[in-house]
C-alpha cells in the first residue's frame, strides 16, 4: 500500500512539473504582443555617446582620436546629423591638427546585438581648425581621415534596448524626439 501510495505520488508530481513545462510564453518571439513603434531621446543618445569617448584608432603614424560627438536632427526631420570633434595626428604633426566634422546619418536597430546604430553616414564635411598645417597632410592622409571617421561612426551604439525589436521601418524626429516605427513580423 505504501509503495502505491509513493508512486501515485511520484506519477503526479511528473504530470505537474511536465505541464508547467508545456506552458505557452506570452513574451516568445512569436508572441501576439507586438511592439510597433517607440521613442528615442536626442539627449538620451547623446549622453550614450559621450560614455563612449573618447575613441581612437591608430594605422601606422596616422591617428585619429574622436573626442566628442553629438546627434542632432536633420532639416527635414528624417536625418540625423551628427557633428563629431576630433584629433588628427602623425609623424608630420604629432602635435595633432583639430577639426570638427559633420556627417548625415539615418537610424537602423540590429535585432541580434539589441543595439540602435548610425546607418547610410554620408556627406562627410570636415573643418579644420588650424590651416597652416593643412600643408602637413598627405593626400592618402586625406583619404584615410573621413573613411576612418565613416567607420568609426558605424560602430557606434546609440541606444541598447532591452526588449528584441524587429528592424526599422521608418524614424522621425520631432522636439528632440525620435519616433521610431518598427517593423512587423511575416
């Protein structure tokens, strides 16, 4: 009667642990709660940003050494512009030569890393501050500037979310807001 008893027992403990485990979780990727669109803050993004500087990269003499950048939103509204402050340096100017560049940019979200980053960076403008060493930097050094900057601006994190989004549809920016609209799943 005993052993009966324990394996009544035993028989029904495994039926609840084996249902508890075939439980449907309401927050799955493939769950009916979807998210369609969300707000970023410019300051927000910002305040990210300047955790991440300073950030540099060095290729043989050639250094660059982005010491600020700040996101801004576009004239029409569906840009960023983001304007960065940064040291060049090499063998002909180890002293460095400060500039400041702008470069417009777009909005993308990765799924896999949860990361919001810079997208479509174009238009790189760059401003030097000091002009008598400008006569100091090769024209490959010339070249090597804005794609370095370029690289560096893809690899920025603008926002780490914490819940996995699907990937852009389309941004907006209005009073220092980014209204981001995802993308549903198929």
């Amino acid at each position: 009667m005993k052993r009966v008893n324990i394996f009544i027992l035993f028989v029904s403990f495994s039926l609840l642990f084996t249902s508890c485990a075939s439980i449907h979780n309401p927050f799955s990727r493939r769950s009916s709660i979807e998210i369609k669109e969300g707000y970023l803050s410019l300051k927000t993004i910002n305040m990210n940003l300047a955790k991440q500087m300073p950030i540099s990269e060095k290729i043989g003499s050639n250094e660059i050494t982005i010491v600020s950048a700040t996101v801004f939103a576009g004239s029409n509204h569906k840009t960023l512009i983001v304007e960065l402050e940064f040291i060049f340096k090499s063998f002909e100017i180890p002293e460095g030569l400060p500039a400041i560049a702008r470069a417009n940019a777009t909005l993308k979200y990765e799924p896999t890393t949860r990361e919001f980053k810079l997208d479509n960076v174009s238009n790189i403008e760059i401003r030097y501050l000091k002009d008598s060493l400008l006569e100091y930097v090769t024209p490959q050094q010339k070249k090597f500037i804005p794609e370095t900057l370029r690289r560096k601006l893809y690899e920025l994190v603008l926002h780490k979310s914490k819940k996995q989004l699907t990937p852009i549809k389309s941004f907006s920016i209005n009073e220092g807001k980014v209204k981001v609209v995802f993308r549903g799943f198929k």
